[in-house]
C-alpha cells in the first residue's frame, strides 16, 4: 500500500503565474500542492528550460490529473 503523504511530480510550469494558476485550480478542488524551484524562478526564470515543478499527495494524484487536463491542457505532458 502506497504512503497517502507521499508527494509526486503532478506537473512542470514555466513561471510563476502559471504555477499560481494551476494552484489555485487545485486548491478549488480541495488539493493541496507544492512548489519546487519556485523561489530560484526569480533568478533563473529566463533561462529556457528551466520548471517549477508542482507536486501533489499520491492520493489526490488523479483528481488532480484531471483538473490538469481539464483546465491547463497546455501543461500536460504528451505521454
């Protein structure tokens, strides 16, 4: 059985807007997240490339997946 509080790799954003976006869509969903990079964005954020990564608990993964897909199309990875 998985761990619920371990945290998995939901997404990447390119900036700190679109990482807030999508937070704040989780969050209408009762997901919590987590950011990785997101203060280094203020420094390297204009180095092509470089992510925020968004995390989120393993057992609210694939409800957030869908409202990943549903309202950020654009950041979901073609698999």
């Amino acid at each position: 059985k998985l761990n619920s509080m371990e945290t998995i790799l939901l997404s990447t954003a390119d900036n700190n807007v679109q990482a807030s976006l999508l937070q704040s869509a989780l969050r209408n969903e009762g997901i919590e997240s987590f950011l990785k990079n997101e203060h280094l964005s203020t420094v390297f954020g204009n180095i092509p490339g470089f992510q925020i990564e968004i995390y989120v608990f393993e057992s609210d993964y694939e409800k957030a997946e869908e409202v990943l897909k549903n309202g950020f199309p654009e950041l979901v990875g073609d698999e």
